[in-house]
C-alpha cells in the first residue's frame, strides 16, 4: 500500500465532500461547505491545492475548470488517523482507549450485544 499523506484538521472537511460527492469542481467544494465554515472560496481552494500536492487529490481538467477528486480511499485514512491518535494519547495501547470511550459512551443494549459479538470475534482470531 502507498504512504498516505497526513491531513489536518481543515482538509479533512474538503474530504469529506470528495468523498461524499465523488468529484466535484472548486465551486461545488466551496458551496457544500458554505453552511459549515465561514471560509472564503479562496481558503477552500487553498486547501485543494495542498491536498492535491499531498497526493490526497487528483484532477482532470474539463475546458477552464478542474474536476477533483479523491486520490486515497476514506477508510484507508480513517484508520491511519485511528493508528496515530492511539499512538499519540495512548502510547500505542488499544485497551485502555477503548476503556475510556466505552466509559463515557451511553450505550443502548443492542450497542452493548454488538460490541460483545465484536469482541467474540477477536477473540477467535
């Protein structure tokens, strides 16, 4: 597998549309994130062009605009960011942040009985 580049917070957010959409031009970036940030359409294709230079998005051109998008697939970066928060908070250890978010969540029951046939599983591994 290739390296996946590292996204902030900010970017993240531009994904999500990518994501979500496909592809999308600038413009379309700009007005689906219209109702979640105050950025400017300048910020938001700022964005896109460091995401594109972070090999995170790709573009075809169609006459004077750009169509983008994804170049790296959304869970692939969902569990490297997974992987380097419980490096980060945890020091790597799985057990104790799983403790900790079980702890806080409120649970239903059917959460709790799937959650014990996840861990059954695992177990059998």
């Amino acid at each position: 597998m290739k390296k996946l580049p590292r996204i902030s917070e900010s970017e993240w957010l531009v994904m999500r549309v990518l994501w979500s959409k496909g592809e999308a031009t600038a413009n379309e970036v700009v007005e689906e994130l219209a109702g979640r940030t105050k950025w400017n359409p300048r910020t938001v294709k700022t964005l896109i062009t460091r995401l594109s230079g972070k090999g995170a998005v790709k573009y075809k051109k169609e006459g004077r605009m750009y169509r983008y998008y994804p170049a790296v697939g959304q869970a692939d970066c969902v569990r490297m960011e997974r992987k380097s928060f419980v490096r980060r908070v945890y020091g790597g250890t799985t057990k104790p942040m799983l403790a900790a978010f079980i702890e806080d969540a409120d649970l239903s029951p059917q959460d709790i009985s799937e959650l014990k046939k996840i861990l059954e599983r695992k177990g059998k591994e």
